[in-house]
C-alpha cells in the first residue's frame, strides 16, 4: 500500500546487498535471503511510519537486512520469517533513538477497552484501513496519530500480524497492544469521520 511517492522495490533490493560481496542478497539460491527480500516493501513502509524520512527509512532497511543475514543461522526455520525481520527493525529503531538521547513514545499500559459501538456507521476502521486504495484523508489521519499508536495499529491491520508478534516487536504487553489498537482504530475513525463531515459541509455551502 503506497503511502507517499518512494525509491522502487529494485533500488531498495539494491542497497541490500550481502555484507562482504558484490552482488545482491537475492541472486543466490539460499530460499532464506529470497524470503527476506520478499518482504522490502513491507519492511520500507514501516520504517517510513517510525521515521518519516525517506533517506532514514532507506538506513533502517538496510541495517535490518544486515543484521538479520548476519544472525540468519539464529532464525528457526518453520517460524514467522516475516514477524523475525519487523522484530530486528523495530529494535534497531529503538536503539538508534536511545543512542541519539531522545527515548521512543511510551504509553503506560492501560486496561484493554471494550469494543467501540460502530453499527451506527457505514465502516469500521479496520474496514477503512484495509481497503484496497488508501485515499489523501486516510494517509492524514495515519499521519497524525501517536507513534505508538500509528504502530500499533499499522503491524494489526495493514500487515496483519498477531498481538503476541507485536508485542515482542515492541517489547510491551500483550494488553498495552490491544489497548493501542483499540484506542488508535477509535482516532483513527473519529479524524476520518470529522474530515468527511467537513468536506460534506464545504460542498452543501
């Protein structure tokens, strides 16, 4: 799901390369390298959402890319390749911001919320969020969400990952991901609603 105009899917595979060689990770036959480049545009669209900088998200990638074809032997074949990656990722983020002294958002684990009363409209946000096209007003309100929630919420419903995947992506309970979720659809909803209803407004005037 494109979000804002970004480098293609080939120049990122580009700057993957294998540490030490001088072609690319994926030209060889290991089904472990092919898998994890299988996954860049995934991995870029996150670190896009932790970073907001291009160039920043292209050094994110890369260092995710080199830390897990370095610790390849570690991974457990049969398990969630995709889930290993978004965990490097994420703690390589984490490190980055405490090494710039600037500590990533936390929310203070909260009891989970009941489920939002949403009959009373169209769609849900999960609904929104997973469609096909992401509109101009959907990127907004992604946007302008909390980090910890934009997260949250991003890992569940656009790449689908279970609570306890994201919980060790970033290193919280299961309940403070189920909280942030709940709570960030609730933003989430509530920015897209007031923006339609204002657009309505403008084109009745």
């Amino acid at each position: 799901m494109a979000f804002r105009s970004r480098p293609t899917r080939e120049s990122r595979q580009e700057r993957s390369r294998s540490p030490g060689t001088g072609r690319a990770a994926g030209d060889g036959a290991d089904p472990f390298v092919q898998e994890a480049l299988s996954y860049v545009d995934s991995l870029y669209g996150t670190a896009m959402r932790l970073t907001r900088r291009a160039a920043d998200a292209e050094d994110l990638v890369q260092d995710t890319y080199l830390k897990a074809f370095r610790a390849s032997k570690q991974f457990q074949r049969g398990t969630n390749l995709k889930a290993w990656l978004f965990t490097i990722l994420h703690n390589t983020f984490r490190n980055i911001k405490r090494h710039d002294g600037r500590n990533p958002v936390d929310v203070n684990s909260e009891t989970v919320e009941q489920a939002v009363d949403l009959h009373a409209e169209q769609h849900t946000p999960e609904q929104l969020l997973t469609r096909a096209t992401l509109d101009a007003d959907l990127q907004a309100a992604l946007d302008a969400m909390p980090d910890a929630f934009r997260q949250a919420v991003w890992l569940r419903d656009v790449e689908e990952f279970s609570y306890a995947e994201i919980a060790s992506m970033l290193d919280v309970p299961i309940g403070t991901v189920m909280s942030r979720i709940s709570r960030g659809r609730r933003m989430l909803y509530d920015r897209l609603a007031a923006s339609r209803a204002h657009q309505r407004t403008e084109a009745a005037g």
